[in-house]
C-alpha cells in the first residue's frame, strides 16, 4: 500500500472515533426534560387531601397540553350528616333526601272520669249528732240540732255559702245561715242551729238544703236535691198518777234502719236494708208518670195505715195490714206507717220527701228483730 494512503488513514480514523462520542455533562448535574407545549413541575410534599400520581419509570409523559389545572379533590357542601364518599373522578350523584316518615304515634289512652257535681252534700256518719229523730221535748223547749255533712262536690263551700230553710217547721230559726268557716271538697263539717220547740203537742219536722252564692239549692242523695231535717215530738207534762195503757217488758233490739233514696222501680229489702233487685225485697217502688208513685209490699210483706207520729213495737206488732199498695201522692210527707217484713218482722216506714219532677223519694225506715 501507498505510504501517502496509509499516513492519511491513520490521522483520518481517530478524527471520526472522536465526533461520534456523546457530550460530557458536569457531574453532580440533573437533566429536565421538557416538552415542547408546556412544562410539569412537583411538589416537594404534596398538600393534604390532595390524590399524588406518580408515573413509572421509562414511560414518557404525553405531549398533551394541560390548560387547566386539575385537582383531584372534590368538596361539596356540609350536610346535616355527612357521609365520607371517595373520589372517583365522576360527577357525583346527589340525591335528594326524603322527609322522615311520622311514626305511627301510640294509642292515647283515654280515661273515662265521672263527672262529680260541683255543689254536692252526702251524710255523715251519723248524720245526726244531737236530737235524733223522734226525741221527745217539752212546749217551747229551746235545743240545739247538729248535722254531719260531707262535701261530696268538686267545689268548696265557702263563707258565701249557707244553710237555708226549705220546708216544714221553721222552728224560730232565720230562713238564711251563713257558714262559719269554709269547707274544702271531701272534708266533713258539723252544722249546728239553736232551735226551739213549737207551743202545742205534736210530731213536728222541718227539712233544709243548702245554697252557694249564685242562690242555686242543693242537698244530699244521688241527685243532690234531697233535705236533711230535724224531727221531733212535742209531749205535754204529764202528772206523775198518769198510768200508760201499754208498757213493754222490754224493747227488741234493732235489726235494720236508715234513710234511702229510691229511684223509679228501685226495690228495698227491709231486713237487710239494701236497695236493688231482690227475692227477698220487701218493697217495690212504682212511679207511673208524674202524678203515680207507690210503694208496693212484696215477697210477703205487709202495709199498715198512716200515723202522724212514730209507733212503737207494739202497735206495729199488733196493726192491721194489708197487702196494698201506699199511694205517695196522696200521702202527707213525714208521716209513718207500720208494716210486717217477708221475714215476719215488724217495723215503720216514713215518707220523708218526693221529688215529682225526677221521682225520686226520701225514704227511712226501722225493723225491729222480733216480732
């Protein structure tokens, strides 16, 4: 080969060895890549709440330009109850919450309460603590009557409230007493009038109610509107040679008596005193429209005539009785008769007062336990 061939391919080779080597770079120094369109910078520490993408080595991130920034947490207003929901990157579907369905409520229960009058008497227990009925005086003997009463009303008596005459014997007292001190419902209270007895001999009653402020009447019984009364035999002295025409070795002992309100087609058991539907009931009473009302004797027992004045056992013992009826319209209130129980027991019964407009009748009565 030519020595001028050999010495050009020797100087010419290293020449094209060394333009083919990448340039050198400064060590420690770090290469960016950049796009053409736009550039990407990271975070050191990326913020709270926020999504880090990282991309896998080797792979070049695409020439896409990115306009807007892109965050990757999605806020939306506080709820009542909010609920933590991931990001997906889709819209979010919000649904519309329903208003609560109302629970059945429970079933109220409901207390039926009896109505309880607001003006209402009951009798006491006694309900005569001084001068029974039948205590014997003398002509213009003065006496003091106590009553026993309840408030069995829904209202106080007040001071405004008073005891007022109703009917029969006045016995000299004020047609108007006002009470002494208030009566709450519930409470028992004794009423005490200074009375005196008539001039002249006699059986004598005379019957009061009481009245609130507006003048309204009231008393005892179911239906409030029966009297409590005070009754009393008015005797003559007698000389001490008076010689009676029967005296009794002894007194039978009581065996049943009180004061009862009977109602229309009530019935009465005279041995036992108790009112209502009986085989052993001794009387019926009957009302047939306003003006018929009668006590009828059933089951054996026996009616007497009417007495003014209270018998004693004997003259009931030995009286004339019948099996009919007593008619209460044509009898004088207060007065007595005897009569015989279904048991043979004899007794007295008084007609103390009727109400024509509701019916109903005050009714006492005493059997004695022997005949």
């Amino acid at each position: 080969m030519d020595k001028r061939i050999v010495a050009w391919i020797t100087v010419f080779i290293p020449l094209f060895l060394v333009a083919c080597q990448p340039a050198a770079t400064t060590p420690g120094e770090t290469a960016q890549v950049r796009t053409p369109q736009a550039e990407t910078t990271v975070s050191p520490s990326p913020a709270a709440g926020a999504t880090q993408v990282s991309q896998t080595q080797g792979v070049q991130p695409s020439p896409t330009t990115l306009s807007t920034p892109v965050s990757s947490e999605i806020r939306y207003p506080v709820t009542a109850s909010p609920t933590p929901t991931e990001a997906t990157g889709q819209p979010a579907l919000v649904s519309t919450p329903s208003p609560p369905t109302a629970l059945p409520s429970e079933p109220t229960q409901v207390q039926a309460l009896a109505t309880i009058p607001c003006n209402l008497a009951a009798p006491g227990n006694p309900i005569d603590i001084t001068i029974p009925d039948g205590t014997s005086l003398r002509p213009e003997q003065a006496f003091s009557k106590t009553w026993r009463l309840k408030n069995a009303g829904a209202c106080t008596w007040t001071r405004e409230y008073a005891v007022v005459w109703f009917s029969g014997e006045t016995f000299g007292v004020p047609d108007r007493l006002l009470l002494s001190n208030p009566v709450p419902a519930g409470e028992t209270v004794d009423i005490t009038i200074d009375m005196r007895a008539p001039l002249h001999a006699g059986s004598y009653q005379g019957n009061w109610k009481l009245v609130e402020p507006q003048g309204d009447c009231f008393g005892i019984g179911p239906n409030g509107d029966a009297p409590f009364w005070v009754r009393i035999q008015v005797v003559e002295e007698t000389t001490p040679t008076a010689v009676p025409t029967f005296t009794p070795t002894s007194t039978p002992a009581v065996s049943a008596s009180g004061l009862v309100v009977l109602l229309p087609n009530d019935e009465l058991d005279l041995d036992t005193n108790q009112v209502g539907p009986s085989e052993t009931a001794d009387v019926s009473y009957i009302v047939d429209g306003k003006t018929s009302h009668h006590l009828l004797p059933t089951h054996g027992a026996l009616f007497g005539e009417t007495l003014s004045a209270v018998p004693d056992p004997p003259a009931c013992q030995f009286a004339s009785l019948t099996t009919d009826p007593l008619i209460v319209d044509e009898t004088t209130p207060g007065s007595y008769f005897c009569y015989h129980t279904g048991q043979g027991l004899p007794g007295w019964g008084r007609l103390v007062l009727l109400d024509s407009t509701s019916g109903t009748l005050a009714f006492e009565f005493l059997t004695w336990s022997a005949p």
